[in-house]
C-alpha cells in the first residue's frame, strides 16, 4: 500500500499533461506488479417491489415439493432475473476472484430502476469515491453493465479503472483461454463489446466535408480507432470461419463411424470438469475457480453396454451470460448443437439449485437445442446430508468426487442415447468365424455363451449398428428348437 501511495505521490506531477484514460493505464499497469484491490458496486433494482418474508419463500418452495411429490405440476419458478441478491452477490464476489482481484470493500444501492447518468445516483457516487480513497483500491467493479454514457461519467469521478460485469466476464475468458480457437473468440467478444463505447465529442469528431460548416481536420482517432476495430473484427471472424470449417471436417470423420456425442453443460462451477474426469479417466484441469474450463474437451467412454461415445466437456454458463459471449462462443459450442444427448449437471448443494436450472435453460434455448434428449444430474451430493438428499424422478444423484452414483449415470446415458439403441440379440456363429466372434465381443455384452459342434451360441447386448452388420448369424427361436 505504501509503495502505490508512493506511486501516486510521483505521478501527481505529470498527472495534468496525461489524458485521464492514459493515466488508468499507467496505474493498472503498475497495479498488475503489487496486486489488485478492488470496490465492488452491487445494485439491487428490486427496492421497492414486494418481497417474500424467509420464511414466506420456505413456505412456498415446500408446497412446490410437496405437490411434486403428490404426482402434481409445481408452481412456476420465479423467473431467472429475480435471484435472490445474497446470492447473486456472494457469484460474482466469486467473480471478482476469479479475476484475480482481491476485495477491499463492497458498497451496495438499492433503488427502483437505474440512474441514467450514473446507474447509481450522485450520493451513492459520492460514497463510492470515499470508498475508493479510503480503501486505496486500483479498481472499481460494477456488478451491472454500464452504458456508453454511464461508463464515461463513472471514470470522470473516479481516477482508477472502472470495469462492468461483462468487461469483468471477458477478462476472465481472457486468463483461462489456451487454444489459439479461444483466444480468437475472447478478442473477438471484446471488440463487439468496445467498438459500441468508443466516444468522443466538439471538433475531434469532425471529419473532411464538402460543404459550409462541414470541413473538418480530417479522420479523427475516434474514426481511426473504429475503422481498425472493424477490419480487425473482420479478419477474426475469417479465423474463426476457418476454424468451424476444420470442426466440420473432424466431425465428418467421425460421423463416417457412428460414435454418437454427449456433451456436458451446466452452470459455472457446478463440477462438470470433475465429473468428465472421474468418468473418462481424464485429466483437464478442474477447479472451484469460475470458468476454468474454456476450450472445449472431448474423450472416448465406453458405456457398459460396450458401446462407446464422446464426452464433450463445455464452457459453463452464467447468470446474464453476456450475449457477445454466446455469439462469439459459437464455434465452441458447436459441440453441444452436435450432441444426441445433454447431461445438465447440476450443483445440489446450491441455495439457487432451480435458480440455476433455468438459467442454463436460456442459453440453450439461444442455442436452439432446448429440445434435446437432456439427463439432468444432480452433483455434489456429498455435500448434502442424509435428511436433504430428496431427489425428484428422472433426476440422477451422483459425487464426481466421491464416486458415488456414477454407475448408475452411465446406464442412464446407455439407455438414454437413442440413435444407436440396443439390441438383445441370440447368435449362432461357427467357430472358423472368429473375427465375427471378437468384433461382437469388443462391442457388447456377452451372456449365455455354449459350444455345440463347431457352433458358438450366446446373447449380445450391444447397439444397432453393430449387430446389424452380422444379421446372417442371428439365431431365430424356431431355428433353435
């Protein structure tokens, strides 16, 4: 703290011949060396509106479980946007985290709707600027999107760096992208996100006209800036482009063998690394930090049927998941439209369990694959105590940690994929056919195996497309007797 105030101290001096954007940069840069402290802004819009009492929402929320369990339709959840805000700002202090940031204060305004120049009003901008030179924080985070004008009358009253909940999500993305696929897509996010907020006012903004009171200087910045952005824009999404048409190849590849897909989604942090890796032996990095998986992975798991599929593992999703992201995430996501099956995984322990649920539900919906075949599995349940652990039907219990109810995930996976179903068929193979006896036992679940002669007969449990190739050693009922 007291090599930053030392910092400041020094810059004062040159602080007037800087604009107050260089001046940001200056000290975030020298900020990123001693560590970040930021002031979080939280804004609840709800003030003002009727609330339900604690123990008004638990009374509610067990009528909802109780009619369930009765054979009933529950009352519809309430809708996504309204999570309770405890919970919403515990998520994104969890953000700001991950982001690396440490949390030197939290100030909180409740108010009906949003102020336009400042979102939150003069006298809470006046407490937050106290905030930020009491605390000595480099930072400012807005758990709420700031527009244009918003941003720029923030950053007037303050001299540190003032970021949004999207500029906040993106920087995030930013940290943990690995491929040259991801960081293709965070840049291209962050440009559509900034070209909209490039301002500027007075004579800079004027330009070469060909009349009375339109000629200007020329090209200014702001024009200079926007035209590079644009082309940039441009040549990332022929990357991009690039990178969906080699997706398209590898995936006709191996289409041409019928391996169907399954893919992984589910809030952020809600353990789906954890889980790919504990049912494919896997090991892609898994942590409690938000987003920490980015890139998409894909393994090989052999289900106990024999047959086998490929895992994706995807980015998770968020509350208000910036729309930039789902766009320019696409080529990623391409995945999860691919997929026969989805497997929402799902934290049990959550408070915000339903919360959640529905949150993820709008970003498939946007995706246009809300109508998949979904298996919604319910992780964590290690955490939970035997008196809690009431699960709804069609609902699958499992700990990625622990182990326990993953056998009973991948027989729900086995049953569940529909393109390539199983058959129980009876074969009578004669032994000079070994190579037809191998492929079947490599692909399927032998039972009943007896030798007659030079005849094999048993039962093979197994997908479509494999026991189809050998109908001419299908064994007939009548045949047999």
């Amino acid at each position: 703290m007291a090599e930053l105030n030392q910092f400041k101290q020094h810059a004062g001096a040159d602080r007037l011949k800087r604009s107050a954007a260089e001046e940001r940069a200056l000290l975030r840069a020298r900020q990123e060396a001693i560590g970040e402290r930021a002031v979080l802004v939280c804004v609840d819009f709800t003030a003002g509106k009727p609330r339900l009492s604690p123990i008004a929402a638990q009374a509610r929320a067990s009528a909802a479980i109780d009619t369930e369990r009765a054979g009933g339709s529950a009352p519809a959840a309430a809708p996504a946007a309204d999570l309770d805000f405890e919970a919403s700002l515990a998520e994104f202090q969890e953000l700001a985290r991950s982001a690396g940031a440490t949390i030197a204060a939290v100030v909180i305004q409740r108010r009906g709707k949003p102020d336009p120049a400042t979102l939150v009003g003069a006298g809470k901008m006046d407490e937050i600027v106290a905030t930020v030179a009491s605390t000595g924080a480099s930072l400012v985070l807005f758990d709420h999107d700031l527009t244009p004008s918003q941003a720029r009358n923030v950053e007037e009253r303050l001299p540190v760096t003032v970021i949004d909940r999207t500029q906040l999500i993106l920087d995030i993305f930013a940290r943990h992208a690995r491929t040259r696929e991801g960081m293709l897509q965070v840049e291209l996010a962050q440009l559509e996100y900034s070209l909209p907020r490039l301002g500027g006012k007075g004579k800079s903004m004027s330009q070469t006209g060909g009349g009375i009171g339109t000629r200007g200087p020329g090209e200014t910045q702001l024009e200079t800036d926007r035209r590079k952005i644009r082309g940039r824009l441009d040549r990332i999404k022929q990357q991009l482009e690039a990178v969906r048409r080699i997706r398209r190849q590898q995936r006709g590849r191996r289409e041409a063998v019928p391996v169907p897909t399954v893919a992984l989604v589910g809030y952020t942090n809600a353990g789906k690394s954890t889980l790919f890796n504990a049912i494919t032996g896997a090991e892609v990095l898994a942590s409690e930090r938000m987003f920490a998986t980015l890139d998409p992975k894909l393994r090989q798991l052999t289900l106990p049927s024999r047959r086998k599929v490929l895992l994706s593992d995807t980015v998770g999703f968020l509350r208000h998941l910036p729309h930039a992201l789902v766009t320019s995430f696409r080529a990623t996501l391409e995945e999860v439209e691919r997929a026969e099956l989805l497997i929402h995984v799902r934290d049990a322990a959550s408070p915000t369990l339903e919360e959640q649920k529905a949150q993820v539900e709008i970003v498939l919906q946007e995706l246009d694959v809300s109508e998949k075949p979904t298996l919604q599995v319910l992780n964590k349940i290690d955490l939970l105590s035997e008196e809690s652990r009431f699960f709804l039907p069609g609902e699958i219990p499992v700990s990625a940690l622990s182990g326990e109810g993953l056998t009973d995930l991948l027989y729900a996976i086995d049953a569940a994929l529909t393109s390539d179903p199983l058959l129980e068929v009876r074969f009578r193979i004669p032994q000079a056919e070994g190579r037809v006896i191998a492929a079947i036992e490599r692909g399927s679940t032998i039972n009943g195996q007896r030798f007659e002669g030079n005849l094999v007969y048993f039962t093979a449990l197994g997908p479509n497309s494999l026991l189809e190739r050998y109908r001419r050693f299908w064994l007939r009922e009548e045949a047999e007797e």
